[in-house]
C-alpha cells in the first residue's frame, strides 16, 4: 500500500514530463518540418506600437510596421527606390517639388481605397506628429491632391533624397479609419501591406498574408512570425531547436556561434556590407579637435584592421571614408588609412599639442565596451590620454548632441546609403556639435540638390568624400555587417530591404520552402 | 472567552499587525521608486524622447513623465495614483498604453515560473532535507548536503545555460525559450515552463534542502520523537504528522525568503528563455529608460514578495500553537 501510492506519484509525475517533452518535440518538428512555407524571424526588439505617427523609436518598430504598411515607395534590398503605393514619381528639375502617382488598387484593412486625399491626410499628420516622423518631413512645406490619383510634394529647399523617407516611416501609409482612431490605430494596424496582423503577445507577433494584396507579381510566406529575443545567444538557441528558421546575428561570441552552426552545416550565413559604420565623433568645438592636424593624427593612430580581426571577427571591413561601398559618394581608391605612429606624433607636434587628455563618451554594450579599450591604447601610443565615460546606449546621443563632450564612439547609421545624407547627419547635422568647415558645408549644399542616380549627383558626392577623406571631422573605423543566420528552408535572405541600413529589416520577401 | 476565540483573537492581531507591515512596506518602496529614478545618470527625458529628439519633444517628455515638478509632491502624487493602481503610460515601450496594462500582461508570466519554480524546489528540498537529517553525518547526509552547496554555488544563469543546451539543444525533449499561456494550451504551458522553473527552483531547493535539514535534525532529536518511537508509531508517521509540523515554522519561513530570491532570479532567466514577464519588462524598460513601467514594475514586485511573505504568515499561524502565537 505504502509502496503503490509513492510509485502512483511518481509515475504520475513522469507521465506529466514526458507529455511535456513529447508537445514540444513534436510542435518543434511541425514547426521546422511541415510548416509549410512559415518563416520565424528572430530579432532583437519588440513593436511598441502600430501607429507610425506615434512610434518613438522608428527604427525599433520599422521590421514590424513594414509587413502590416506599404509605403509610397520601395526601398530595395540594394538600396534603390522602387515603385510601391506610387506606381511612379517625378522630381521637378529643381528638385523643390516630387509628384507622386499612385496605384488605383489598393484597399486597405478597414476597406477605405488609397487616393490622393488620404494620402495628403497621412503625410500632414506626420508633419505635425511629436515624435521622429515629422523629421522626416521638416524639408516638405506643402502637400496638395493634384488630382484623386497623384499627389505633390513641395519641398522648402531643393532635397530629392525626401525620396527615401517616402520608403520608409514617412512613407507608410494609414486606413482612414485608423487615421479617424489614433488610440485604436496604436494597437491594431490598419494598413494595405502584404502582411495582416494574426495576432500578437508581448513576444512575437505573427501575421499571415494577405489574401487582396495588390502585387500578385510575388508569392509571399503564408504566415510569418516576428519573434523578439534580446538575447543574442537565446536566438541562436532558438534557431537550433526549430523554433526559429532566421536570426539576425551580432559580432561577437554570437557570430563565432553561428559560424560554428553554418560551418558543419546547420545553417547558412548572409552577411549585407550595410551602410552603417563604428565611427569616433569628435566636437570641433572643443580644442585641440578644432584643429585638423590633430584629427588627423587621431585618424593615424587607429589600427582598424586590428580591431576587425581581434575584436569583430575579421567582419567589420576596416574603413576611412565617410562613404562606404554600397553609398552614393563610394571612391573606392580611398583605402582605410594605415597605422602610422610616428606621422601621427608628428602631426601632433606640428599643431603644438602634447599631453592631451581626451573624454570619450562610449556606449556600455558590446562591441563598444571591446573597441574603447581598444582605441584607448591606440591613442595612448601617441600620447593622446583617453577617460573612457560610459553611458547608457540610449543616452549616448541625446548625451552627445548636447555639445558638452569631447568625442564619442559610436555607430554612424544612414537612414540613406548617400553621403549627402550622411553630412547632414554627422556633419552639418546635430550629431557634430562643433559643426563643420565652411568648404565642407559648401560641398554638402552643392550635392544636396542634385538628382538621385544622377552622374552630376555621384560627382559631387565623390568630391564631398575626397574631402572628409583627406580632412576628417569625425574618425571612421569600420563597415558594420549585418547578418543572418537562416536554415537553408528560407529564400530570400537575400533580398532584405533596409538590411544595408539599420539592421533593422523589412522580412517581407522572405519565404520558405515545405521541408518533407 | 474559550480557547478557539481566544486563538481566533490572537490571530486576527497577528495578521493585522503584519498587513499594516506589508502597508507600511509598500509605502517606503514606492518612495524609494521615485527616489531612485533621481539617482539614475542622465536625462530620463532626453531618452524617453527617443531617436531625434527636439528640445521641443523633450520639453514635452520631460512634463508627461512629471519630471518638471519638483520632487516631494511628484512622491505623494505617486503615492496617490498608486492606491488606485494608476502608474500612468508607458513613455516608450508602449507609449500611451497604461503601464497597469502593460505590467497585467507580464503578470501571468512570472507568477507562473514563480510557483512551478517554487514548487520544483519544495519537492526536492523537502525529501531531500528529511533523507538526510535521518542519519546526520552518514555518507547519504553528507553527500546530499554536499550536493546542495554545489548547486547553491551555481549562478542560476549558468544552470540555464547548461540545461538549454542539454535538454533543449541536444535531446531537443524542451523548447529552449518562449512561453504558451495556460489557459491557451496546458500541456505547452509546461514544457516551456519546465526548464525555466527547474533553472530558478533547483537553486532555491539547495538553500531550502539544507534548512529542512537543520530543521528535521532539530526535531528528531526532540523527546517526544523519541517518544514516539518507543510506543512503535510508524517512521511515516512520526516524520509527516509530528515532525514536520514542528519543522514547518523554519521551512515556510525560508520559503518565503526563496520567493524573493526567485524573483530576484527572474531578470535574467525571463531573458535567457525569452519569456515576456515582469524580468524582461524590468530589463526593457531600463534599457529604454521608461520610467513610468520601471516604477510601476517595482512596486508590483515588491508587492508580490509581501504578498508572498503574508501567505506564509497565515500558513504559520495555522500550523503554530496559540501560546506561541500569543509571544510572536
């Protein structure tokens, strides 16, 4: 009796485990085996909601926003613009006006049918929105229906690369219902996308695709799960046992995991030479940065191929050009600058500079927690002391733009693969509070008008480049990659928009194949 | 006045005075919330404002958040929207959705791993603890007691680790994160919970096995086991229906102290396993700097650890003779 009552308890107990393990197993072999075309992303962050307008970190909610919004245009993988919501667009020759002509065959979740009115609606409330997005928009002056079908932007100073904003945040468009309910809007989308939102948990969010879509051209995954995992390791996990079948990768002991997985053939590596780059933001401000040589010497003492092969895997191409390959502006006889010491300590010498002591603001997370010590050593070998002040990521540039500190490491990202866009940004934008020479801002004001894809465009973008090159204002380190890991299931890896970007991509063409 | 109203008398005094503890607690954590948030380096409004901010955004961020009030009445203005469960919006992880949403959310989560947790870990620690005090200083005692400071000594992390890989990796018999609601689908439920609770309760079961030792070898050495004993009782018998509830008072006790070093645990196992609770939103919101979630997750934290803590009160009180009752 005593015997059979403990031994009922316990098998009672092993029934339990082995039902658990058996549920997951199984869902974990559906998942990965008999999905049929499902794909799981995992990425880092989690939507905080979907109405554009009130996002506060745009950057955050753009993978999730993309799939449920189309926006006026495309930006493709490699980083062009393409036709989307306007079938087609013209800039005026002074580039101080874009008329957008949109497709006549779009509805949207709440039924309402893209026109000129409700795009003009849209785009008027970004502009008067109080968060990032009307940023996107401070160059637009006026919005007008031209007639129900086409729609003119005029823009206060001549600036085509508005364009790309169209491609992203400002560009996606909102039902007229969820315009009309702004509080219902930021927990439920109402978009024209190929993607409808199934449902969603403070975790992931999976949407299925839609059934009306317009553009029949594509076969779009049947169901796709955005999953958020913060823990770079814990998606490599996920990724191992099927519960994922892409995971955006990190440098790091992240990457050295995934190369593991893809080496014996667990897994497939695409890497995207994006646009964004680890940089030092130096204040001209502050003395001796005011003074070129010193920037220079700076520039010279930075062993980037060093920290690319110790520190970043040998991924991060090593860079000194404020346009890296893939950007409007891209020379590519300007090699990254060597290590050189002594000229460095010249250059020093020759402005008059010795026993500098230098503030550098770093953000307290890897990989910059691995590269400050790093450049601090670098530095230190030409005599140039360097207090590394740790702050919290999402401080280090509100921090920065205040003008208070001396540099920054930190990442240059382009919402835009133009150097133009990069100057108005780290240059002549809020993230150089020294500002920037008077030939450089000449430069910039020259390129920044000139058409997209033009060869006058590329010229004076090339010029811009050459310049900072030869005269830095800020330190370029290296060509931050962004990467995947994927299970050879998945198509489309390939084609991510935005992932030359933000690392932040739009998985709208990913699909999968059925395993059987 | 008879003997169960007297009992009844000294327990509603018990209680009450513990419930105006727990008041009383709450209070000074909720102060300490708004107080901390002063101490945190930088400008919670300056990140609360998010990517490009403008001085006007963050002028604005800096009003919603009450950051532009001075300090004592934004306390007692805290304190105020407390009692009605109003912790205010989420400034930038959800924004404008109220953070008592957000964290009701969270909330199943974490009470779920807590308890399984907490259950893995007195289903362990108490069979254990007794098997060893049985025999004090035999091989068994000596290597079960030996077997809890190793564990104890682990990192609950590095325990996740391990067991992720093992378990989820390697024999793939778990899901190596996320989490299924219960009422969405039981059995899923607890083949994500399992490894996160085994992570979190394998920790607490050394701490509490070794209290259950100390406590049972206590007790066994009492005269009236002995006596027990001598009039032929069962061994069953004298260890489940007298020692136990002579040991019980110290047990519960440090199970209500392993709740809150289970909560303690859960910032970093929630992320380990990817599992949205109050850990991850704790993490988040730092991360992000949402001050409204970051206060309102820590009065809810705090909140469960006293609530937790008066559970065990009342299960003391049921299991404590008056006349001790009476002294405590």
């Amino acid at each position: 009796m005593k015997c059979s009552r403990a031994t009922s308890v316990l098998v009672v107990a092993a029934v339990i485990v082995i039902v658990a393990a058996c549920s997951s197993s199984a869902s974990q072999n559906n998942r990965s085996s008999g999905s049929g075309g499902a794909v799981s992303l995992g990425e880092t962050f989690m939507v905080s909601q979907w109405d554009p307008a009130q996002s506060v970190n745009p950057i955050v909610d753009f993978p999730y926003q993309a799939q449920v919004y189309d926006r006026l245009l495309l930006r493709q993988s490699d980083g062009t613009l393409a036709p989307m919501l306007a079938s087609k667009w013209e800039v005026a020759p002074d580039s101080k006006s874009i008329t957008l002509h949109l497709r006549s065959d779009v509805t949207f979740a709440d039924g309402s049918r893209l026109n000129s009115a409700l795009v003009v609606a849209n785009l008027k409330r970004y502009q008067q929105a109080k968060t990032a997005i009307a940023g996107q928009l401070a160059n637009v002056d006026t919005v007008t229906a031209v007639d129900d079908t086409a729609v003119r932007l005029t823009l206060k100073a001549a600036d085509p690369l508005v364009l790309y904003n169209l491609s992203w945040g400002a560009g996606m468009m909102v039902g007229q219902k969820g315009l009309d309910d702004p509080s219902a809007l930021s927990k439920r989308p109402d978009g024209s996308g190929g993607f409808v939102l199934q449902s969603q948990t403070p975790s992931a969010a999976t949407f299925v695709r839609n059934a009306s879509y317009w553009d029949k051209t594509r076969t779009y995954a049947p169901k796709l799960t955005i999953n958020n995992m913060i823990d770079p390791s814990a998606r490599v996990n996920a990724f191992q046992t099927g519960e994922i079948n892409i995971a955006s990768v990190k440098l790091g002991d992240n990457y050295t995991a995934s190369k593991a997985l893809a080496d014996k053939g667990a897994g497939k590596l695409y890497t995207y030479k994006s646009n964004a780059q680890y940089q030092v933001f130096l204040n001209t401000k502050s003395a001796p940065l005011d003074k070129p040589q010193v920037r220079e010497a700076l520039s010279l003492a930075i062993d980037r191929s060093q920290i690319n092969s110790a520190l970043l895997n040998g991924q991060c191409a090593p860079s000194s050009s404020i346009a890296p390959s893939g950007t409007v502006g891209y020379v590519a006889d300007l090699k990254p600058v060597d290590v050189d010491v002594a000229q460095a300590k010249s250059l020093l010498q020759s402005a008059g500079v010795s026993n500098f002591t230098m503030h550098m603001l770093v953000p307290s997370s890897p990989p910059f927690t691995l590269i400050a010590p790093a450049l601090q050593q670098m530095f230190g070998k030409i005599g140039v002391k360097v207090e590394l002040d740790q702050v919290e990521v999402q401080s280090a540039f509100p921090t920065w733009t205040q003008g208070n500190s001396q540099a920054m490491l930190n990442q240059a990202t382009v919402s835009v693969p133009d150097a133009v866009a990069y100057a108005e940004n780290a240059v002549v934008g809020p993230n150089s509070p020294g500002g920037s020479p008077a030939d450089i801002t000449a430069l910039v004001d020259e390129a920044r008008p000139l058409p997209i894809g033009s060869n006058q465009r590329a010229t004076a973008e090339q010029a811009l480049t050459k310049a900072l090159y030869s005269s830095p204002l800020h330190l370029p380190i290296c060509q931050i990659p962004s990467t995947y890991l994927y299970s050879e299931a998945v198509t489309g890896v390939d084609n991510l928009p935005f992932a030359l970007n933000f690392d932040a991509p739009d998985a709208r063409f990913l699909n999968s194949k059925p395993v059987s | 006045m008879s003997k169960a109203e007297g009992r009844w008398t000294v327990t509603v005094a018990f209680l009450l005075r513990r419930l105006l503890g727990v008041v009383v607690t709450l209070v000074l954590v909720s102060v300490g919330a708004v107080l901390l948030i002063e101490l945190v380096p930088g400008d919670p409004a300056v990140v609360s404002a998010g990517d490009f901010a403008t001085p006007d955004s963050i002028a604005s961020a800096r009003h919603s958040l009450g950051l532009d009030k001075p300090l004592v009445p934004r306390v007692f203005s805290f304190l105020g929207h407390m009692l009605t469960g109003n912790f205010g919006v989420s400034a930038n992880l959800n924004p404008g959705i109220p953070v008592s949403s957000v964290i009701a959310e969270a909330l199943p989560v974490t009470i779920s791993l807590v308890l399984v947790s907490l259950l893995i870990a007195i289903v362990i620690a108490v069979p254990v603890g007794i098997a060893a005090a049985r025999r004090p200083g035999s091989l068994l005692d000596r290597g079960l007691t030996g077997l809890a400071s190793t564990f104890l000594a682990i990192p609950s992390f590095v325990v996740g680790v391990i067991l992720i890989q093992v378990l989820a990796i390697q024999l793939n018999w778990f899901p190596a994160l996320g989490y299924v609601s219960i009422s969405e689908d039981p059995v899923a439920w607890l083949s994500h919970i399992t490894l996160p609770s085994l992570t979190l309760g394998l920790v607490s079961a050394s701490e509490l096995a070794r209290q259950v030792r100390s406590a049972f070898v206590e007790t066994f050495d009492q005269d009236f086991v002995r006596a027990a004993e001598g009039a032929g009782l069962r061994r069953r018998t004298i260890v489940l229906d007298r020692a136990l509830r002579n040991s019980a008072v110290p047990i519960l006790t440090v199970v209500g102290f392993q709740v809150a070093r289970i909560l303690g645990g859960i910032v970093i196992v929630e992320n380990i396993y990817s599992m949205p609770g109050l850990g991850t939103l704790a993490y988040n919101s730092v991360l992000r700097r949402d001050l409204p979630v970051m206060q309102g997750v820590i009065v809810v934290s705090a909140l469960l650890v006293v609530g937790f803590n008066l559970l065990v009160d009342v299960l003391i009180v049921l299991v404590t003779p008056s006349t001790r009752l009476q002294h405590a």
